[in-house]
C-alpha cells in the first residue's frame, strides 16, 4: 500500500530513520522496571524458562515444571535463584506456552532480565516488543474515554520517545524506565480497547527532525505556555515556547499548593545549608515560557538562590506541579504557592492534545502543533 498522505513524510528522512532500526516494524524496546531492589518474584502459569543471559534456549538453568514461580534475590557479585542457584551475571526469565510474566504480581508481555548490580542490589527489565509497550504506556499516560485522536497522537508521541532512547550510553543496560522519569507503563492490566486501536492505527509513525527520531517530550499541562527543551538540557529546534489556547480544560490550569513551611526548611537545610528561619520564598528568575528558573529562600542568616528544579523537588512535585509559578507566599506555618500547569511543559501537553481532539483536530495537527518543524514520516510500509 501507498503510506497514508496523513503520515507521508520527507522519503529522505524515512529511509534514514528506517536504516536505523532495519526492523522497526517491530523491535523491542528495553523497559526498567524496577532497580535497586534486593529480591523479585517472577511467575507464570504456563511456566518459565531462565538462562544465562546472551544464551540460548537450549541453555536452561532450571526445569520450566519447577519454574512457574522463581524468587531472586541479590547477594554481592550475583544472583541467588529459587534459595538454591548461583550465578554470578544476569539472567533471562521467559514465560512458556503463550503466558504473561508477571514480575511481584503485575504481568507484562515480552520476557525480563535480571541484572545484578555491583551494589549487590537488582534490576529487571522488560524485553517488550514496541507496540505492545506502547499499549500499555498510551492506556496509562491517557484515560480511555478521551477522544481518538488524541489517543493516537499519544501513541505517535510515546513511540518517538521511546526510540529516540534506544542505545543511550547513559544507560546501557536499558533504553527507558517505567515511570515518571520516561513513560509510565502499566503493564497488561493498563490495556484498554482504546488504547490498542490508537497504537495500531499509528503503527510506525513517528516524528522525525534532522534525519534522527525526535525525543518526543511530553506533559500533562503546559498552563497556557509550552516551554523549550532547556528545563530538560535538550534544546531541538522542534521544542518551542508558544503559546497553547488548547488546555485551559485542564483541572491543572491553574493550582494552589500548600507547602509545610517546617518540612520545606529541614529539606532545604539538608541540601543546602542553614540560612536561618526562612522569612521569604520568591520567584526569582523566569525562562521565555515564564517558569521560574531561579527561586531565593531568605532566612535570618541571609538569602540563598536555589534552581527551580531544586525549588520543586524540595517542595514536592506532586503539591508544587509546574514551574509557571505565579506567587509564593508564606502564610503561618505553610508555604502557599500558586501556580499553572503539570510538569515540564515541553512538547505535548496532555490535557491540550484532549482539547485539540475536542475542537475536532486529527492526530497529525496535534503532534506538528506541540512539535513545530518536525516531520511525521513511517518506518513501515502503510
């Protein structure tokens, strides 16, 4: 078939991109999913097969009859498996006969590895091909029940993502992590109908800028202003400020936090010194977007500047949701910060890709407004 004149990009680009991943219609990704643990159970209903990893099949470590449920713990300098097994590298645990892998009680597809870690702690990783990650990053990033398009342009934006991490140096033993820090990913249970025929109606389709896969940022709200890539060190051409009329449906639009003045002072103390009994938090300042890049804290003592990211890791992100913040003031006992949007800002916002769909924009507009100069092109015959 010819590609959909809705996703046909630059031929250039596409083989370029396409020559990176010789089989991008289906590769997998590398997903962590939990690091620094000291044990994990994996199980299976239809059994397991565990091996050295970079073995073959034939290169079974335990009975798959023995194996439909395997503790592994951590010791230094290895893994001990079922209280009996030790090994001194990581391992690959594959479910049989068409089953789930469920790693402490939450299936996944695909298979895991464990690896051991020089701390004599653990991770996993899910080996997952890309669609089926994608069924559950799209189903836990965004409700069901929102518009198709929107869905689709989170499923565009989230493939992109996840590609764009392949093979980083920073992180070799996995490309993105299940969480907040990449991508949530809720597994199986997360998959929904909706999200299932998003990811397959995009198959392929991804954003592209300078013949490399674009890292696709995202967030859930920009308040009113995408910011540029600099709050994540990553200033592409395609990440941009303007300004966004489409989220103001958000519940985040606009927020009050009320931060506890003593827990912010002890955190602040920790990292940064004591400056005494905190009398003033302000803004100091601002990037193009307006979120704050600098905050002062004066105390007694004096006054200390401290980054924005600082500011809302010590505050709580979860209390104090975004950077575009409007006012601080302290208030008794508590610190009382107003603010609009959640997250980042950078790229797509969440609740204004919901709004485009609303306003009865397709997938295509949505990503190339978040993402302006980037092209959409496929990796696989459409």
């Amino acid at each position: 078939m010819k590609p959909s004149v809705l996703w046909a990009g630059c031929a250039a680009v596409a083989a370029a991109v396409a020559c990176a991943f010789p089989s991008a219609a289906a590769p997998n990704v590398r997903v962590q999913l939990l690091h620094d643990r000291l044990d994990v159970v994996l199980s299976s209903d239809g059994g397991l097969a565990v091996r050295p990893y970079g073995f073959d099949l034939a290169a079974t470590m335990l009975e798959p009859e023995i194996t439909t449920v395997l503790d592994v713990q951590a010791q230094p300098g290895g893994l001990v498996l079922a209280d009996a097994v030790e090994i001194g590298q990581p391992i690959v645990v594959e479910p049989l006969s068409g089953s789930q892998l469920a790693v402490n009680g939450k299936e996944y597809r695909g298979s895991a590895i464990v690896q051991p870690s020089p701390d004599g702690s653990l991770s996993v990783v899910n080996i997952v091909d890309i669609d089926q990650y994608l069924d559950g990053v799209v189903a836990a990033e965004m409700p069901a029940s929102w518009p198709q398009p929107a869905l689709e342009a989170q499923a565009i934006v989230a493939r992109s993502y996840a590609l764009a991490k392949f093979g980083n140096p920073q992180h070799p033993t996995y490309d993105v992590q299940a969480g907040e820090q990449d991508q949530v990913y809720g597994g199986v249970a997360a998959e929904t109908p909706a999200s299932s025929t998003a990811v397959e109606g995009t198959r392929g389709i991804v954003l592209v800028s300078g013949g490399q896969i674009a890292t696709a940022y995202y967030s859930a709200c920009d308040g009113g202003y995408t910011s540029d890539g600099s709050p994540l060190e990553d200033p592409e051409p395609y990440l941009q400020v303007k300004t966004d009329p489409y989220c103001p449906l958000s519940p985040y639009m606009r927020w009050t936090a009320s931060v506890p003045l003593a827990r912010f002072e002890a955190a602040f103390a920790a990292k940064f010194g004591n400056v005494g009994e905190i009398k003033a938090v302000q803004v100091g300042t601002t990037d193009a977007s307006g979120r704050a890049k600098t905050i002062v804290v004066t105390g007694t003592i004096g006054p200390k500047i401290i980054s924005g990211p600082d500011f809302r890791l010590l505050a709580g992100q979860h209390l104090v949701k975004s950077l575009r913040i409007i006012s601080i003031i302290l208030a008794g006992d508590s610190l009382m910060v107003d603010g609009a949007g959640f997250g980042h800002g950078v790229g797509l916002c969440q609740y204004g890709a919901r709004g485009m769909a609303i306003a009865g924009y397709g997938a295509a507009d949505i990503v190339r407004f978040y993402y302006p100069g980037a092209e959409l092109t496929s990796l696989v015959e459409r």
